[in-house]
C-alpha cells in the first residue's frame, strides 16, 4: 500500500518540471500585462451597472450553480466532515495552506487590524462550506463569517459542530441556500444580506463541482463590496490531474470517495482568470499545490497542473467625471459603449 502511495508521489514529484516545459502556469498572471484592455473596460461596467437588477432576476430564475447529481453525492457524506481520518481528511489537511493564503492577501489589501484576531471587523461569505472545515477557522481569526451550503444536512452538521464553541458562534453563521438565492436577496424588498455585503468571498475547493460558473463568477461579483477579495482553491483541467486526481486520488488510493470529481468539470488556470475578468475582476495571484499522500500535507509548488489556489480582487468603477454622460442616451455614445465592451 505505501509503496503504491510513494510510486504515485513520486510520479507527480517528476512531473512537476516536465509541465512547466509545456506552458503550465504559475504565479504569472497575464491580467497585469492586459491593464490597459481592463481601463477601456471601465465604461463598460459603468453602463452594465445600471442593468444590474434585471440581470439578477434573469440568472436567478434561469440559471443555477446546483448540479442534482453533486447535492445527492454530498448529502450522502453529510455526517463525515469532521472526521480528520476519513473522506474530507485532505481537506482539513489543505487548511495549513488556504487559511494563510487568504489571510495574508486580506491584510494587504485590509491594514491596520487588531494582533490575534487580524480579520475582525471584515465579513467573509464561505460558499460550498460543507461542514464548516474553513468557516470555523475564519472565524477564529476573527472576521464575521456566513457559510452557506445547498445541502442541509451538511449545514446541520455545521451549526452541531459550531454548537461546541460558544465565543465562535457569534461571529460565524451557516445558511443552507445557493449563492445565486444569496445574491438575489434584496431585488424584491427582502433583507439586502448578499448584495455587495462582503469584504471576501472564499469557493474552496467548490468550483469543479458546479453546474454554472458564468452564475457563479456574476453572483461572487454581486455580493461583494467593491475591491473586495475572491478566494478559489480548485483542480486544473490537464493529463496529470486526471492521473493523479482522479486515477491515483480515488480509484487506488482511495484519498477521496469514488466519483467526487469529474475530469470534465476541472478548469484550467487561464480559463478562470479569464471568466472572472469578464465579470468584473483582476486576478492579482495564482499558486500551484502539491498533496503528498504519504504524509498527507499540502505544499506550494510552482506548477499549476494539479492543485491550485487564486486570489482575485473585484475591481472598483472609476467616477466618471460627468455622470449625466453615462445616462446619456445619445446614440453615438451608446455606440462607443457598445464598442468598449466588444
């Protein structure tokens, strides 16, 4: 068995170079070499804002991050999050890497915050937070967190496990609903909770098991506060993450059940910088994460081809320096807008 494990690790240990020969990404991000193409976008955003209500409702009611077939995969491992030698032992594990990620990107951006609890006073939305494996630990750092799930019995499993600690109940909160029910509230007099409420939005480990991401990329963007943080962990689409992730992962070594992922839902690095540009956002890093299943820990490595993990900042509008020209229904200008956007 250890010796399966260790062939296996060492297979992605050597393969790390090779895919740097065959154009993998790493920390590079192509968004600060397309500065110029983001300014242009500016007026673009400017004229979708006032469209922004409408676009709500229309993904709202026709489209949905919710893939059935995942609600029913997870709701049969609802029971187990917290079971650090079990199914999601990989993802407490993936903690010693994701929680600094994302505290050390907030205090650039967010300074001057108290020492033991560098995230009060920020509010932090945990979308797909299962049992609250990252939630609870965002808490402690002392941001008031919001994790929300589809699935309601993980949401159970999380609020039971939250129980235990009363002083960590106050800052942490769970909502068994979607991100895009999330984002809708507020359009129709409800409780304004979603819309643009949050410094950070944190998909851990969520994406490659959605149904919509285009939904997904317009809803993050819609909760959040302008220049505030997206936090994604997920799997790239290549040959080795297939081998690896999927073969090695839960075929023989069993590290996760049989059939959590699907190879055709992985995303490559550039793919989602380019989705979340288009929605908005600047992607500011991207690192690479290496799983080594003999000691089961998570290390940064400078290939992206299996495991990664992206920061992305929503941008903030530049004001215009005559509003009356945004609402100006010249055709001329509309024409211009039309032209920036294309």
């Amino acid at each position: 068995m250890y010796s399966d494990k260790f062939g296996r690790l060492m297979l992605g240990l050597c393969c790390r170079k090779s895919t740097r020969v065959c154009g993998v990404r790493s920390a590079f991000s192509w968004t600060s070499a397309c500065k110029q193409r983001t300014l242009r976008r500016s007026a673009w955003l400017q004229v979708k804002q006032q469209a922004l209500p409408f676009q709500i409702r229309a993904h709202s009611a026709s489209h949905t991050t919710l893939d059935p077939s995942e609600v029913k995969r997870f709701q049969s491992l609802a029971s187990k999050w917290w079971d650090e030698q079990g199914e999601f032992g990989a993802l407490h594990a993936m903690n010693d890497l994701r929680v600094p990620f994302i505290r050390d990107n907030l205090l650039n951006v967010h300074r001057g915050h108290q020492p033991g609890k560098p995230l009060a006073g920020l509010k932090i939305l945990d979308v797909g937070c299962g049992g609250g494996l990252l939630t609870e630990p965002l808490g402690r750092l002392g941001a008031d967190v919001l994790g929300i799930d589809p699935v309601a019995d993980s949401i159970g499993t999380a609020r039971l496990h939250l129980s235990h600690d009363s002083v960590l109940g106050a800052r942490v909160r769970y909502r068994a609903c979607t991100l895009e029910e999330l984002s809708a509230e507020g359009e129709e007099g409800e409780e304004e909770e979603g819309v643009g409420q949050f410094d950070a939005v944190v998909a851990s480990e969520v994406v490659e098991h959605l149904a919509d991401l285009e939904t997904f990329a317009f809803c993050c963007s819609h909760v959040l506060k302008p220049g505030g943080s997206l936090f994604i962990t997920t799997i790239n689409k290549t040959n080795l993450s297939y081998a690896l992730g999927i073969v090695a992962a839960e075929q023989l070594l069993r590290i996760v059940p049989r059939g959590t992922h699907d190879w055709e839902k992985f995303i490559s690095p550039v793919e989602l910088e380019r989705l979340l540009e288009s929605n908005g956002f600047s992607v500011q890093s991207i690192r690479g994460m290496l799983y080594n299943p003999v000691s089961g820990k998570w290390s940064w490595t400078d290939s992206t081809a299996i495991n990664y993990a992206l920061h992305a900042v929503k941008l903030i509008e530049e004001p215009q320096p005559d509003r009356a020209q945004a609402d100006n229904p010249d055709p001329e200008y509309r024409a211009h807008a039309a032209s920036t956007h294309n």
